[in-house]
C-alpha cells in the first residue's frame, strides 16, 4: 500500500468505525490503511463466510472473495452467508450481496473460479494478504508457494469438528506451511465440523489480517495455536522454518 494513494475517512465511516478507532495504537491512521488495503479470501466457506463477513465490518477497502462452488444445503451449519432460499446459486455472488447489505463502502469483488497454480496469479493477484479458506491442503501449499514468493501475508487455519489450528506466514519472518507441513496431509473426503469452530477461527484470522495491515500487536509469526473446543484449551506451539524447505528454504 502507498501512502500517497490513501483516501480519507467520510463522515459516515467516522461514525461506522468510532469503537474500534478508539483502540491503542489504531486511530485514524489505522482506519485509513484499512481502508485502502485489498484482502482476498480464498474459499467462502465454514472459514471464509465470516472472514468475509468480518472484513467487510472492520473495513478493509476491497475484498476478492474465490470459491468455484454453489450453496448447498449441507453447508448452512457453518456457512453463514448462504441461506435457504441461495441454494443452487454461486456462493461468491451471494457473499457479495450480503457483505454490501452490511456495508456499502467496502468493495466486493467476486471471481467464480478454482484456485490452481496455473492461475494463482491472475486469481488471487496483487493484494496485501490472502485468508486461508480453503478445505484441502493440495490448494493451500498453492497459495503459501505463491505468497512467499510475492511477499504477501498469508493466514492460514484449518479445522475439524470442535478442533481447530492457525498460523501468519510472512515470508523472510518465519517458516512458510511446507516447513510446518514438509509432508502434505491427508485430504478428508468429508470433514466433521460444528459451525462454530471455523467461525472461531475466522474470527482470529481476522484479527491477524487487521494488526499486519495497521501494524499492532504481535502476529503469529512462527507459533501455531491450536485450539481444542471439547475441552476450550488453547495451546501455542513454536514453529520453526527450515533451511532445506523447497519453498522458503536457504538452499532450494
């Protein structure tokens, strides 16, 4: 993000965002940079719905929602932006019109695709960080590939029934998921989940995304926090990069 390009507050957005602009070390400033910062989230689903949702609330100026699928009826447990009366219809324009009801300022723009790494540049693009949304590993190592080699922030999470887990990768500042992940784990066909844990998630993915892009706090920048939801424990768990990893490594 440039300085010169920010754009100023409007009256209305004062008044929108008054109680966070109110928190240490956020301000004006911190608002502003919101506002002219691009976020994509990559799968609306359990993790992406209110990652999206929340994005749009706190303000970030544009926001590149991908998923290639439709809302069906097995989704709305977790997937808070499908309704009843969206299934059949495409979860990235349906986001879309709920995310502009919730706040008109803030740009949405939907891309009906597949993420692969044929396509992960023109997909994803230039933003200044990318929200893990994803499902399946084989797509997320696509994005962690593609946003340590471009320098962007990416906030991974994954989840499973009342279970849950979540890392910053910022390449040059800690390991990158290959070295977390040096051998790529299972797919599941299909993943158990009660709705509130990717909303939990989602929620802290959140929180990483707003203090890389104001600049507070301490990101999880090689920790990884797992969170056990049958017994509400959060432990954090040092992760290290490593120096052989083919992605981020010293000597790939």
């Amino acid at each position: 993000m440039s300085l010169m390009s920010f754009q100023e507050l409007t009256q209305s957005e004062l008044e929108r965002y008054d109680r966070q602009i109110l928190i240490p070390g956020w301000g004006l400033e911190g608002q502003k940079r919101l506002k002219n910062a691009k976020v994509a989230v990559v799968g609306v689903g359990g993790l992406g719905c209110p990652a999206s949702l929340y994005l749009t609330a706190v303000g970030v100026g544009r926001i590149r929602i991908i998923d290639k699928e439709k809302f069906e009826l097995s989704n709305l447990n977790r997937q808070i932006l499908g309704y009843q009366t969206d299934l059949g219809r495409f979860k990235v324009h349906v986001a879309r019109e709920k995310l502009k009801m919730l706040n008109p300022g803030v740009e949405v723009e939907p891309i009906v695709a597949e993420v692969t790494r044929d396509n992960v540049h023109e997909v994803v693009g230039d933003v200044d960080v990318v929200v893990d949304g994803m499902d399946n590993w084989r797509t997320r190592l696509v994005l962690n590939e593609y946003c340590v080699s471009h320098g962007i922030p990416f906030i991974h999470a994954a989840v499973s029934e009342m279970y849950g887990q979540i890392t910053t990768i910022v390449a040059g500042n800690g390991p990158c998921l290959k070295c977390i992940f040096p051998r790529t784990p299972p797919e599941a066909e299909k993943t158990p989940v009660l709705g509130a844990t990717p909303a939990l998630l989602a929620s802290l993915q959140v929180m990483e995304v707003v203090k890389l892009i104001i600049g507070i706090g301490e990101p999880l920048i090689g920790r990884m926090l797992f969170i056990d939801g049958r017994t509400m424990r959060f432990e954090e768990v040092r992760v290290e990069k490593r120096e052989d990893c083919p992605v981020c490594g010293s000597k790939r």
